[in-house]
C-alpha cells in the first residue's frame, strides 16, 4: 500500500519518539531501578502480625542507618496504622529529617486502599493478600499529607496521615 | 434521495438506541454536576444520599449506558445504510436492545437503593448486592447479542458480494464488535466465575489481584469501544459533509486494524502501582500501549490530508488557506472538529498515564479524572453529539434546520468552555496530589490540602457550565425528535478519493488479525496470569458494611 511521503516522515517522527521514550522508560525501570511499586510477597490478611513487619512493635518509622528508614504501615478503612510512640500514643505524624531516603512498606487487612504521599512520589496500592513498597527521599523540609485514593467505603475520604520533614 | 434513507423500522430501532442514551445523559450528567458541587465543601446531599452513590451513578450510566447505547445505535444505523438488515436480524437486534435495558434498570435499581456503591470498576472485596451483578451480566450478553448481529449482516453481505472489499464502515464496525466481544470475555468472566457465586454465598472468598487483573483486561480496550465510533464519524462521515474525500481507504482500515491488535493486551498500565504483579510484564504492556498510539497518529494525518485535500479543491491553495476553507458554521463539523482539537492534548496526558514512572505522580489523582473527561466526555461525546444533529432527524424524518445548528454550535462552544475549566483545573490539582474518586476532605487540614480545594471551586464552576451545555443538548434532541420540519436529512456517507491508491485485500482477511489479536493477548497475559494464580494469597470474604450494603 502506497504512503503519502509526508506521512512517512509524520510516523517516523512520531513513531521515533515514541520509541525514544520507551527506551527511556525501559532503562529508568530496569537499569537504573524506578520500577513501579510491585512487591511480589503475599500475606494472610486476617493475620499480618505473622510477618514481621507488621508486629505491633514493628509499625511505624524504623531507622536503619544514617540516613535510611522504613516505615511500615497497616490500611485498613479508615486507618493508617503506624503503631504508637513511646507514650503509648497513636502515630499520627510521622517526623523525618530532611534528606531521608525512606522506603514505606505497607499491607491490608480488609479492602483495596491507596497510600498517596501528596506532593511527593510516594504512591502505591495496598491490596489485601500482599505488601507493596515504595521508595522516596526527602529533600524539601514541610508538612505533606497521605492521602487514600483508592475507593475503599464510605468513609474513604477521612483516610489520612501526615507527614513533617524537619531540618535539623 | 429516498434511497438514501433508512426504512422505518431500521429507524425505529436506532432511535429506541437513542432515547436511552440521552436520558442518560441527563440522569449522569446531573449526578456530575452534584459531585463537582459537593466537592467545594458548600454543599450536601439532601436525603442521606452518599456522595458514592452518585459517583457510582455517574460512572455507570454515563461510561456503561450512555456509550453502549448510543454506539450500538450508531453502528445499527450504518450497517443498515451500507450493508442493510434482515428481518430476522432486526428481531435479533430488538432482542439484545431490551436485554441489555432490563440488566441496565435491575443493576440501575440496585444502585438507588445504596446496596451497589461500588463503582464501576467493582471493587473486589466491597460486595454489591447480587442483583447488581446479574444486571451487569444482562448488559453484556445484550450487547453480545448486537455483535452477532453485526457479524452476521457483514457476513451476508460478503456472501451476495463475493471478492468485492466490504463497505468501509460495516468493516469498521466489525472491528470494533470484535474488540468488544474479545475484551468482555474478561468482565464476564470475573462477574461470573468470581462475583456472583461470591456474592450469593455460594464461595467464601475472592481472589482480588484476578479479579482486577480480568477487569482491567476488559477496562482499557472499553475505551477504545468508546473511541472507534468517533473515528468512524471522521474517517466515514466528515469528509462528506465538508465536501471531500476519504483520504485512504486503505488507511482507515489499517488504523482500525492497529486498533484491532493493539488495544485489548494493554490492561497493566491500569495495574502499574499493584504489588504481586512483576514490573517486567507491566513494561510488557508499557510498550504495547504505546503501539495503540499509532493508529491515533495515522488518524490525526488523515484528517488533515483530508482537510487540506478538500480545500484545495475549493480553490483555497495557500500555505493555511485552506483552513479557513472548512464549513466552521456547520454543527456536524464544528462539534467533532472541537472534539477532535481536544484528542490532542488528551492523547499526550495518556502516554503520561501509561508511562511506568511518571505513573506514580499522577496514579489515582483526579489528574486522570481529568484526562478521561477530555478523550471520553470531550473527543467522543463532542463527536457523538455532531453525529446525533444529522442521525436524530434522519431517523425521525425531520430536517437538521437552522435553529438545531444554532443550537448546536452553541453546545459545542459552551461544553468547551465548560470542559477547560473542569478539566483544566482536575488536571492541575491531579499535580498537587488530590485524589479522584473522593468527597469533600479537609484530611489533615494542611496547606496542601487548601490549595486543592481551590482547584475544586474552579471543577465546580466548569461543571455548572457543562451541566448548561447537557440542558442545551437535551432541548436540541427533544427538538429534532418532535419540533424540527419534516423533510428528508443527509445520510452522509463519504467515497474514497478517485485516485487513491487500491486497498489490499489482505485487511480482509479476519483469520488473520484476530489470529494475532489473540497471540498477542496470549504473550502479553499468559505467564503474568499463570503467576497471580500460582503465587495467590488466602482469598477475601465480602466486605458489605464498607459501603452500607447490610
């Protein structure tokens, strides 16, 4: 079938820059490592206790050195559950110095929810049966919000947290 | 020119098609408008109404019911006009017509009754009631019913026609019928196999991860069902109402037939954030999405080769002359042209979309909500809208008059400026992080949180606009189906230009291109599927309270 010469230039430089960016995806993901979030570990939702991250004592911020942590996070509607602080009081802000690379680690024990860090990259699913992880650095000191934006009830839109990067 | 119209009872059908996609459109329309309402935090629901209900409400009838109905309403009106209907295909054709409207008044019923919040995309484990599912599953086999019909009457035509190439928008329609069917299997599977015996009781538990994975199999080729009876529009139509030609015959077929390979392994890109998927069969469906945009860049050039083609034969042959040259005071060019203006933007935001990193900046925000209201309620209802200023009088026996194309150019205008506000302010505040599918929240009360609502006035005042322009248009088809002067309406249908080159016969050849829709359907799913199987965590009883289903 004969091509109009200058369609052939429009799809090559459309179907080129498609490519191009493609190409950039594909080294992004698998050479320099921003996979999207895909943890492959399942869990038994009516039992996440059994993992241990999800021990009571385990939630929340863990440092594991310098300048890296993990959180970990049970959903469930509507709650994040980030554990209690020395208090025996429930998290409700985490506190992060700035320029912490954190890597946020959470399940569900009912429903689908979505574990949005508003204003940074942090953006995952959490599904019942399995962890998910994402990983993010702090470089702006200031209050951001989790949000849940996946539908998870009718109260879905009270599902939320805060986060305060500091400086030091 | 009597030839040139549809019989009676052709019409007849088309117009039972038509009747139910614009009271939808009213019902939904009026259901997005209350959202964009209560999301400014002035406003409640009166009587207890749940702001999920409405969102329900909305998604279904306007991306379910409002679309089926009006695409297979088309596409019975152009097989007929250029294939035609048997007897017996007609009954055929009335039968899945009235199926698919009781399944869409039983799960409608259910969603009114607050025992369905689930959204249109289900939701797994949040358990709508039964019947919900049951009326879902009577949409499809209705529509399934449609699609044979289609099959059929292309395939009797081919049989009194042997060696001729089909009419180019019987083929058109077939493709999209053969999308359709290949891509619901995946719906209907998840509904039967895993709702419904979950829902009644008879299971115990779901598997979630399989559940979305069938859905969203079936979610994104939906939107191509969606889009390829706009493309019909410009490939078919358009040429002929601003006095042109088909650019290529042998194009068109082959966009349609890129759309045919290409649109259904695609159903990842919804999944990029899930964990118990592997990251490298989501990049598998990354870069076969990206092939489904090159159908839509081969149409872009096609319209404007037919643009440009068909000024230029006017006599206007400076360098944008021809421009000017294109009839802008006709609505059934006008509508879809703006449509048209808006895919591209739409497209752009699409590969955002489905691109695995910046996925994760815009995944679930309202920025999404923001693209689909461009593709789905800009480019295809803009399109739907142009088409339904000649099809309505052609079915009704009236004539398009001045006032209906007053009417119309005005729709169009104020559903532009009513979509960039709405839309321009979703995809904005889908930047900062607000979250779609959401009611008023001040969550933490944060600054963040404010300059989000912000954002939600300015969807508000863009939603009050466009519920306008549904007003206008539902007046204009009220009009066109009663008021409008008898006469005899333009079927247009466009011919191929005398010079263009012949199309091979090879795009005929429906072993073929199903064959490899269906290995690239099994390359892009097979092992990532057999994986969620193997490696399934303990599965999810119902989950009903959530959603006040108790």
């Amino acid at each position: 079938m004969h091509l109009h010469k200058y369609e052939k230039m429009w799809m090559l430089i459309g179907g080129g820059a498609l490519l191009i960016f493609l190409i950039m995806l594909g080294v992004g993901a698998f050479y320099q490592g921003t996979k999207p979030p895909s943890c492959l570990t399942t869990i038994d939702p009516q039992n996440v206790e059994a993992h241990d991250s999800f021990k009571k004592e385990n939630l929340g911020m863990q440092q594991l050195d310098d300048n890296r942590y993990v959180v970990n996070v049970i959903a469930s509607a509507f709650n994040y559950d980030f554990g209690t602080d020395e208090e025996g009081n429930v998290v409700r802000t985490i506190r992060i110095p700035v320029g912490s690379e954190v890597m946020f680690q959470g399940t569900s024990t009912d429903v689908v929810h979505g574990f949005e860090l508003a204003g940074t990259n942090a953006n995952m699913m959490l599904e019942p049966g399995y962890i998910n992880t994402v990983e993010t650095t702090f470089n702006k000191p200031g209050t951001y919000t989790f949000v849940c934006n996946e539908y998870c009830g009718t109260g879905h839109h009270y599902m939320t947290a805060t986060v305060e990067v500091y400086d030091e | 020119m009597i030839a040139n119209q549809l019989t009676k009872k052709d019409s007849k059908l088309s117009m039972a098609h038509m009747w139910v996609a614009f009271i939808s459109l009213l019902i939904g329309g009026l259901m997005g408008l209350l959202q964009t309402l209560v999301r400014t935090g002035r406003f409640t629901l009166p009587f207890g109404i749940d702001y999920y209900q409405i969102l329900t409400v909305h998604g279904v009838i306007l991306a379910l019911v409002l679309t089926t109905f009006f695409i297979i309403g088309f596409q019975f009106s152009l097989m007929s006009k250029t294939v035609g209907m048997s007897d017996r295909e007609r009954v055929w054709a009335w039968i899945a017509f009235w199926v698919m409207l009781v399944g869409t008044i039983a799960a409608a019923t259910m969603i009114l009754l607050g025992k369905a919040s689930v959204l249109y995309t289900f939701y797994a484990p949040l358990a709508a009631h039964p019947i919900f599912y049951f009326g879902l599953t009577l949409v499809i086999v209705g529509t399934w019913i449609a699609c044979f019909v289609n099959f059929h009457q292309l395939y009797k035509w081919k049989k009194a026609n042997k060696g001729e190439k089909s009419p180019l928008l019987a083929f058109m329609v077939v493709i999209n019928m053969i999308i359709w069917f290949i891509s619901t299997i995946g719906v209907a599977a998840t509904v039967l196999i895993q709702f419904i015996p979950w829902s009644l009781g008879i299971v115990d538990e779901i598997n979630i991860l399989v559940s979305r994975t069938l859905f969203w199999y079936f979610g994104h080729p939906l939107v191509y069902f969606w889009l390829l009876p706009a493309y019909m529009a410009w490939y078919g139509i358009i040429p002929k109402i601003i006095g042109g030609k088909i650019f290529s015959d042998g194009l068109a077929r082959l966009a349609f037939i890129l759309f045919l390979l290409f649109s259904i392994p695609v159903g990842f890109h919804h999944q990029l954030l899930e964990p118990g998927i592997d990251p490298f069969w989501k990049y598998i469906q990354v870069v076969l999405t990206f092939a489904v945009a090159i159908p839509s860049l081969l149409t872009a050039f096609s319209m404007f080769a037919t643009f440009e083609t068909a000024g230029r034969a006017k006599g206007f042959n400076t360098l944008f002359g021809w421009f000017k040259a294109l009839p802008w005071k006709d609505v059934r060019f006008f509508a879809p042209m703006v449509g048209m203006i808006a895919f591209i933007p739409a497209g752009a935001g699409g590969l955002v979309n489905a691109s695995n990193q910046l996925n994760l900046v815009v995944h679930n925000t309202i920025w999404v909500t923001g693209h689909f209201h461009l593709t789905l309620a800009t480019t295809v209802i803009l399109t739907f809208f142009g088409i339904s200023y000649w099809l309505v009088p052609v079915l009704t026996g009236r004539k398009l008059d001045e006032k209906t194309n007053r009417l119309g150019i005005i729709q169009t205008i104020v559903w532009a400026i009513g979509m960039f506000f709405m839309s321009g302010s979703m995809h904005i505040a889908g930047l900062l992080g607000a979250p779609r599918r959401s009611a008023f929240s001040e969550y933490n009360g944060s600054e963040q949180v404010t300059e989000w609502i912000g954002y939600q006035y300015g969807q508000a005042i863009g939603g009050s606009i466009l519920f306008i322009g549904i007003i206008i248009m539902m007046y204009t088809f009220l009009y066109m189906t009663f008021f409008a002067p008898k006469g005899v309406e333009e079927f247009p249908i466009a011919e191929t230009a005398e010079d263009a080159e012949p199309t091979p016969m090879i795009f005929e050849n429906w072993r073929l291109w199903i064959g490899i829709a269906v290995v690239l359907i099994a390359f892009a799913y097979t092992i990532p599927f057999i994986d969620i199987i193997q490696n399934s965590p303990p599965g999810s009883p119902t989950f009903k309270g959530l959603i006040g289903n108790s």
